[in-house]
C-alpha cells in the first residue's frame, strides 16, 4: 500500500502536550506530523485560554522537584519563542483538607521560596481573600497562557520541519507490516513509523481503536472526563483591572482552597474575560462524561450557587456574581496521577487530573526520550490498571 504521507512520528492532538512532544521531536531532528481534529488549543479540548496556574505546591516532593525542572523547560521555551509566557502572581494555599503547613515542608526539602503566615499575617497582606487556616504563599507561581504557548511550540515545532494539519479527526491506528496507518474519519490515511497520543479528553473514545498490545490495553488505567465549570467574578477594586505590563505580576495571587465541604482553584482570568476579575472554579464539581465526544457546553446551575457561595464567604475582593462562564474538561485517573507509558511504537501521554499545563515543555522532553529508548517510563507514569474502585 501507498501512503500520501508517511512520517516517523504522528502525533495525535494540538493541545499543550502534543504541541510540546511536536516541538522537542522536531528539535531533535525527526520527521513529525501532528494531527488535530479541530485546530491547536481547541475550545473543545484543555488546552485553550490564557489561564491555567503554574505552581510548585504538592504533598510529595517527586511532583515539586518534577516541577522545578519544568520551569526551566518554560524559561526554554520563552526564551525560543520571545515571548512571556508565564505571568509572575505568586500562590496561595490554604484550608484543612490542603494541609499548608505539610505543603511547605515539601518546598523546604526541594528548595522552593515559600512563607508559612498565621490567618492574620494572610488576612492583613491578602484583605481581599478570607483565610480560615494557616497559609502557604510562595511567589514563584504564576499565571500560564496555555493557547499562546501551544502556539508557541507548534511555531517551533513547524520551524523545524515539524507539519501540523488540522481538521483531521482520528478514527484509529492499526498495525501495518511496519509500523502503523492512522486513519481518519473521512478515510484519509498516513504511515508513521510510531506514534504518539495526546487526545486528552478524546482519548477514552479512542482507546479501543489504537491497536494497543494486549497487554498494554489491559494495563490503561480508568480514564474519567469531567465537564468543568469556570467562573469569573469581578474585581471589586478596579485597581486590579487590566492586563500586566510585560514582566510585570499579577496585581492577584492564584489560589487552591480545599476545605470540608468544597475545593476551589482560583487565578487572574486574563484574556478570557477581558482582564476584569478572577477565575474560580470547583475542583471535580462538574458533570462525569464518557469522553470529550459527550461534552455539550452547559453550565451547572448547583456547581454554579457552590462556587458563588465560596467566593461570597471567602473572597470579599470579589463581586459574589459572575459576569461570565464557561466550560473545559479535566481527565482525571486515580490518584491524580499522569500517564506517559509506550508498548512497541505506540506511546500514550496524558497528564491527567487538572495538572498537566505546568508540565507541558518538560513532557515533551520525556516523551523524547521514552520513543528513543534512551528512558524507560518512570514507575509513576506508567499504565498499571489505576481504577478508582481501588483508590
């Protein structure tokens, strides 16, 4: 059989992980093709918009020194492309169940800046937040524009020879007597000698058709899709309206609060709502859904009243009101973990659970290393049957 395209790499999905295993494949030389059923950092996958939190605050250390190593990937990758990429705002983490006190241990053994303040030290230099727990601050954590840096990579990517098209929506990868033939759901086909998957959301749609190895098909772990909502209320003081000078930081912190009764994300919302207040969101408080095939766009009236009231009791900076909303997918696995494994010249990667932006140049660069054999997957990435019955 012929081929119009043969390549050998194919990466399926524009999103910020495939953009970035775009960009370092193409880097080190390799002949790479990406296909995206939409167009890079769809609004029908995770990867769009100027707002996602890059921090270093996790309860293990292998997550805070995995990131420390990721912000030298993005200072890489500004410096390639030119541009900011990661505005400067500083985190804030607080509330019983998010243990700030544990969190700053971590930070203290990766070597990360950070403050342990009382309520009232948090309460006297944040007045337009409410704590009702000790809070972690460390200003090294900031505001990623994911849709600027999947087009950033995809730019480099294409500079290096690396081809992009879109429109191209994968029906499934079957084995040839080398390598593999992915096809499309219009029937267009194209060689690859291996490939990548990074279809977020899409994926548990897809799985059945990638012609995985026995094994490696039983090993996937259980993949849930959530329907989020994300809203953004308005500054109360216009002083924070507006979007940063370049190098300039956020005139308000990110925050992650997890309490009780509700966990919550916030961030400046940057472009996405015209720089007038901030995004906060429930973690997990959206709809489960097969897959990204089954995402209809609506809000949750019930996630809508909870985040309101979080903000109405903890954010006296903010109008209790949304002036808008939206949606976005989360692909969550057990124990929030990442899956980034490969069986013969098939490698899946999927950076799961509401995480994977602040990693994105540094997956490109395990990916690398993990098709070229110079790596195997670390433990923590590999696909060994996570269920959520079993968590």
């Amino acid at each position: 059989m012929r081929f119009a395209d043969s390549v050998t790499y194919a990466i399926i999905g524009a999103g910020l992980t495939g953009a970035a295993a775009a960009w370092r494949l193409a880097q080190s030389g390799a002949d790479v093709l990406v296909l995206e059923r939409d167009v890079p950092a769809s609004h029908f996958g995770s990867s769009h918009g100027s707002a996602r939190i890059f921090r270093y605050a996790y309860p293990d250390r292998f997550s805070t020194d995995l990131v420390v190593r990721a912000r030298g990937s993005w200072d890489e990758l500004e410096a390639a492309a030119g541009t900011q990429l990661i505005t400067p705002a500083g985190a804030l983490d607080f509330g019983a169940v998010r243990d700030p006190r544990g969190l700053a241990r971590v930070l203290e053994q990766s070597g990360v800046d950070h403050e342990l303040l009382s309520r009232a030290e948090a309460g006297a230099r944040w007045p337009q937040l409410t704590f009702d727990t000790e809070v972690l601050w460390h200003p090294g954590a900031g505001v990623l524009d994911a849709e600027r840096s999947v087009t950033a990579m995809l730019a480099l990517a294409q500079a290096a020879g690396a081809a992009v098209r879109t429109g191209w929506d994968v029906a499934s990868v079957r084995r040839a007597s080398a390598g593999y033939v992915v096809t499309s759901t219009r029937g267009e086909t194209v060689h690859a000698e291996q490939v990548v998957v990074a279809a977020g959301g899409w994926l548990p749609a897809l799985l059945a058709d990638l012609d995985l190895p026995a094994g490696f098909a039983a090993a996937m772990p259980q993949f849930e899709v959530r329907q989020e909502n994300a809203f953004h209320f308005p500054y109360r003081d216009a002083h924070h309206r507006g979007e940063p000078e370049p190098g300039d930081a956020a005139s308000w912190p990110t925050f992650i609060y997890k309490g009780e009764h509700i966990q919550t994300y916030g961030l400046p919302g940057g472009r996405d709502a015209g720089f007038e207040g901030q995004k906060v969101a429930e973690y997990n408080g959206g709809r489960v859904i097969d897959s990204a095939r089954e995402q209809d766009g609506a809000i949750d009236r019930g996630n809508r009243e909870r985040v309101r009231g979080f903000v109405a009791r903890f954010a006296p900076g903010l109008v209790p009101a949304p002036y808008a909303e939206t949606t976005c997918l989360f692909t969550n696995v057990p124990r929030d973990d990442m899956i980034i494994d490969r069986a013969e010249g098939i490698t899946v990667v999927s950076p799961c659970s509401g995480q994977g932006a602040k990693f994105a140049p540094l997956l490109g660069e395990l990916v690398v290393d993990l098709v070229a054999g110079t790596l195997a997957s670390a433990s923590r990435f590999r696909a060994a049957g996570q269920s959520f019955a079993g968590v």
